[in-house]
C-alpha cells in the first residue's frame, strides 16, 4: 500500500513540487553504513545500511534535484539567511570502515561532500559498536529459547547505563566464541585511526558523537560531560581541526537534555543533529536540527517521499541508530 502510495506521489511529480515550494529549508540525511548489494537480504545487515547501488542511485537522485552542502556550511548559511534553494546536506553516524571504502568512492563519483559523526572509542579498540553487537547477539539467539532470556537485547541498550550493557554483552562473547563471518566484519566494523587519511581531497568533514556512543539520558551527568567532550577532543587529534558539529546518539528527543546542549555551547559546537524526522527552517534551534533517516527499505520512490517530508507526513516513523 505504501509502495503504491509513493509510486504515485513520485509519477504525478509530488516530490519535484514540494522541491519548489518549500525549497528554502535544509534538509538533512542520515545514513550509517553501506552494504554490498548482495548482503542486502542477510537478516543481520542493521536495517539503517543501505546497499552500494540505492545509495549511487539516491545520489543520482540529489543531483538532478537538490544543492548538496557541506552540513557546516548549510548550517552558516542558514543561520545567516542565505541557505540556496534546495539545500542538501548528508551525513553519516558512528564512523564505519565502509563509509571510507564504499561510500566514499560514490561521493567522489557525484563530487558531493558528506559529515561523518565519529563514536571515538571503537577506533583503537577495533570493537564493533555495542548496539551492532547486540543486534549480532539478538539474530544469533534466534530458534535458542533459554540462551535468548540471558542474552543482552537491543532494549537493554536503548534503556541502561552502557557499561553495564557491555559488561553483559562481553560476557555473552566470552561464553559463546567470537561467531562473526568475514562478512560481518567487514561491513560493521568501525574505522580505524590510520584509515582516516583515506579521505583525504576535502569532500568529508568529521564531527563528534560521544566517546562510546553511549545514549546520554542512560548516564550520570558527569558522564555524559565527559563523552561529549572526549569526543571532541579526539575527533580534532584525529583530523587536526576542532569539529563545530555533533550528533546524539540515538537522537531521540527524550535521548538528550538541555544540559547536554550547555556542554555542546560551551564546546563551541555549533550544530547538532537528532534523528527527529523533518526539514529545517531558518528559526529552527540549531542543536536540534532535524534528519531523515535513510535505510535498506527505502525504494527510490520512497526515498523521494522521505527527503520530501511526506513520508514524515504519514506519520511513518524510522528507526535511528
Ligand atoms: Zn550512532
């Protein structure tokens, strides 16, 4: 039915008219990471990938429609009253490998710049990131009843202070073997520090998302102080320029707080992004711009209805990670 829905929207050119009559507001994507096409029906591939080929085409798509930005210039201009028609800006959380080996080529292919939000701590360690391991631990626990109630859950992730839910999920690795496939290594690790250079050419800029990509709310006022700032400090040793741009784990409005914002002010951050759906106006509070989340379901008409607001209009939510 929803197929149908946006099928139509996009054959009677409903996203082209809302490109012309709301085209001074920024709108922002959020990816994750990218797959290959041919992993796209494994049922472990988090449903906030999208394969190689839907995001060549969702860059085509940007090409003919929209005026892709560098987020922190769309955020300047749109605080200072001069964001261009159509403005575009995309970005990409928590800081996977394949962000560098496939995303990277296909911005390069379109000539379109990007923010990549850095969770810090897994790029020494090489950890996957801990949502990705529960999520790992959750598809593996499948068909085993007893094993699956001890197991940590995704719910216990979005919910608990995140030591403790890595203290659980360390000790399901340990007890269980380490099962990854190659594949899965592949596509959900993290980047690591001497990966970084490969982006070099000025198309990717970098910006913070907590140290351990813990979920603010879950933690002491100390720690979330601490994440937010450690980020920071590492994402300017990592690139050699202090970021101006952060993103929420998670990104939910009830994730962060008003005191978090204080720590971002006092950082001098000067944007930060949930993962609230929706386009931004020029009286929009920039530490709480809004996205559109993109993930492995969207078809091209879908993403059509999505960048344009009316996915959010029928109040069909997606998930953020
Ligand atoms: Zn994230």
């Amino acid at each position: 039915m929803k197929r149908i829905v946006y099928a139509t929207y996009s054959a009677a050119g409903g996203d082209r008219l809302v490109w012309r009559l709301a085209s001074r507001r920024l709108r922002i994507l959020a990816y994750h990471g990218i797959c290959d096409d041919e992993l796209a029906r494994e049922r472990w591939v988090p449903p906030y990938f999208v394969t190689r080929s839907a995001f060549d085409a969702q860059l085509a798509y940007l090409k003919r429609h929209a005026c892709v930005l560098p987020l922190s210039e769309a955020v300047a201009r749109l605080r200072g009253h001069d964001l261009p028609a159509r403005a575009v800006s995309i970005t990409f959380d928590d800081g996977y490998a394949n962000n560098l080996y496939a995303a990277y080529p296909i911005l390069k292919k379109y000539g379109m710049p990007a923010t990549i939000f850095l969770a810090t701590a897994y790029m020494d360690s090489g950890e996957l990131f801990p949502f990705d391991r529960v999520q790992l631990i959750e598809h593996l626990m499948r068909g085993h009843a007893t094993a699956h109630r001890e197991a940590p859950s995704l719910r216990d992730y979005e919910r608990a202070p995140l030591d403790d839910v890595r203290r659980r999920i360390d000790d399901w690795w340990h007890r269980w073997g380490s099962p990854l496939t190659a594949d899965q290594v592949t596509t959900l690790r993290p980047l690591r520090r001497d990966e970084m250079a490969g982006f070099s050419g000025g198309l990717v800029e970098f910006g913070a998302h907590t140290h351990s990509h813990c979920i603010l709310r879950n933690e002491t006022e100390a720690r979330r102080r601490a994440e937010i700032r450690e980020s920071i400090l590492r994402v300017a040793d990592l690139t050699g320029r202090t970021p101006t741009l952060f993103s929420y784990p998670n990104g939910k409005p009830t994730d962060f707080g008003e005191d978090d914002k204080q720590v971002l002010r006092g950082a001098r951050i000067a944007a930060a992004v949930t993962t609230t759906a929706g386009s931004n106006r020029r009286d929009r509070d920039l530490l709480e711009l809004r996205r559109y989340s993109v993930g492995l379901l969207h078809t091209p008409q879908s993403f059509a209805a999505a960048l344009t607001g009316v996915q959010t209009l029928l109040g069909i939510a997606r998930r953020g990670a």
